[in-house]
C-alpha cells in the first residue's frame, strides 16, 4: 500500500512538472508561448508588417510593399517573432531604426498633438462662429422691428 502511494506520487511529479515549466515560460514572455505554430508567427508577422509604414514606397505598408527593402523588413520582423519577441519589442526596434515615421499610426507626443487635436479646435471654432453669426443676425432683425 506504501508503494502504491509513492508510485501515485512520482506520477504526479511527472505530469507536474513540465506544467510548471510551462508556467514559468508563459510568466516570463507575457503570456505568449515561444513554441507558436508557423502559420501563428506568419499571421502576427502579417499584422505587424501591416501596421508599418514602407521606407521606400510612398504611402503603403510593409504588408502591402514589394520593394527590397519592405521584403527584407518582413523576414527581419518573421525572425524576430521566431526569436521569441513580441509585436511591441518588433515595432519599437523598427522605430528605433528607422524613426517614428515608419507607424502608421503615430504615437502621441508632444511633437504629434498637434496632429490629433487641431482639426477638433478647427471644429470647435467653426461652431463657435457660425452660432454667433446666427446669434448676430437674430440680433440685428429685433433691432430692426424694434424700429418699426
């Protein structure tokens, strides 16, 4: 009976241990396993590529660019998906590399806030005039019955 219990116990040992292996992968690359199929790395490496402005074609993205330099940035983002990195390692080295205006979609900073929020100021003054043109000509016609 004691060595059934033992026996029970090393089995569990067996089968735990590489779970815990596991987790402690998992734990130290944020959750995403090194060990992804190559259609997971193709499809992430696709989204990726997509989210990034060619250097040398003008206003298409990696994905979509057939230029050298866009055919090797796609291999050079594939193997560092393989080497383990995330998207937003991959996306900082290409900024990195070759400077922010390679996103697409630019981060906020200090340089680019004026890119996100002047057209809402345009906005907010256009509706602020056009009230108080509207304001303006009411005004003006109860001046002018008042003078009737």
């Amino acid at each position: 009976m004691k060595g059934y219990w033992i026996l029970l116990l090393l089995a569990l040992a067996c089968f735990l241990g590489p779970t815990r292996a596991q987790a402690q992968v998992l734990a130290e690359t944020g959750g995403s396993p090194q060990w992804r199929t190559p259609a997971q790395l193709k499809h992430q490496a696709i989204a990726i590529a997509s989210g990034l402005r060619c250097p040398m074609s003008t206003n298409q993205s990696l994905q979509d660019s057939q230029s050298p330099i866009a055919n090797e940035l796609k291999a050079e983002i594939y193997l560092q998906l393989e080497q383990g990195k995330t998207s937003d390692e991959i996306v900082d080295f290409m900024v990195v590399r070759y400077g922010e205006r390679i996103r697409y979609m630019p981060s906020l900073s200090a340089g680019t806030a004026l890119l996100f929020f002047a057209p809402l100021c345009l906005l907010a003054l256009a509706i602020f005039w056009y009230f108080r043109q509207i304001a303006g000509a009411a005004s003006f016609n109860t001046s002018q019955e008042d003078r009737s």
